[in-house]
C-alpha cells in the first residue's frame, strides 16, 4: 500500500481525531490541524515525526492557504484531504478546499472526503476537471461508531475509484454504498 499524506481538519476529538488516528495508524502521515494545536501532543507523542499539528480554527482563506503550505512544506505534498468534522469553530467546507486546488492542479490529482455537508456542484467540477476525486461522508446518525467509521473512510481513500458518496451505519460504522 502506498504511503499517502493527509490532512484532517478537527482531529482533536470526534470522527476527525478517529480518522487522524486511523490513517496513521495504516502508515500514512498526518497533518493534523485542532483550534488548539495543543490539544493534538499525544498524537506527536504517539506517531512522532509521522503527525506534524497545525492550529486552524474558523473560515479565514488567508490561514487555510498558510495552513496548506505548512502541510505541503512538512511532507512533500497532500494526497487526501478530510474536513468538516464536528469540531467548534471548524474550518469552512470550501475554504480549505479551494486553499488546496493550486496544490492538486500541479500534483494532478488528489482526493477530498467530506465529513459533513457537500460541496458546491461547481467546487466539484472545478475537483474533476483536476483528477481529484470526492467523497461525501454520510451517517446515519452521529453516533455512528467513529473508529470503525474512520477505517471504513482510510480504505475508501487507498481504492482507485472511490465512491463519491460514504453512507456510514449508526450501529457499527459499516460502509453502505
């Protein structure tokens, strides 16, 4: 399996920390952002040099452009991007995204999985037209079981044509497709 990059946005708790978790622990590297960098030091300690944590917090496109530079600068590059967890003072759905499209445009491809609502249909054409691909992440209820939830999400990220809608079970996480 390839070793991807990610960054989650919301990874301090809730379904983003799980899927932060869970994608490290598949071997893939983290940028992990909270409102609170702070609040992400047991993930450092953990994985260590496999997690870098960024402080994001609310919807200004001047700091989600900072942030993606920083992530990009850590690793190398982005190959998923997952945002919309239920975190306070989460980062808007489309800010994040359009700070990551010059990054896809010149990797020529990436994916993006939608924790919460969609994403404009014209966000999305933009996204297709540049060989990156979208899933928007769909529970049943939000006590969907989020650890099982996040390694439902980390395998739909490692196929080559994704679903482009995740239906997650409330009682165990389960993909429907």
């Amino acid at each position: 399996m390839k070793t991807q990059v990610w960054l989650v946005t919301g990874a301090s708790r809730g379904l983003g920390r799980a899927v932060a978790e869970a994608a490290l622990r598949s071997g893939h590297r983290v940028v992990a952002t909270a409102p609170r960098a702070g609040t992400l030091g047991d993930l450092v300690r953990d994985f260590h040099s496999s997690v870098h944590p960024i402080e994001l917090e609310g919807s200004d496109p001047a700091r989600a452009a900072e942030v993606l530079t920083d992530a990009i600068e850590a690793f190398g590059r982005l190959d998923v991007l997952v945002h919309g967890a239920e975190e306070d003072g989460a980062p808007d759905v489309t800010g994040v995204t359009n700070a990551a499209l010059p990054h896809f445009r010149r990797a020529r491809g990436g994916h993006v999985i939608q924790l919460a609502e969609g994403l404009p249909e014209s966000l999305v054409k933009d996204l297709a037209s540049l060989n990156v691909k979208v899933t928007v992440v769909e529970r049943d209820t939000p006590s969907a079981n989020p650890v099982r939830a996040a390694k439902a999400i980390v395998q739909v990220a490692s196929v080559a044509d994704p679903p482009p809608h995740l239906r997650l079970g409330a009682e165990d996480g389960s993909r429907k497709l």
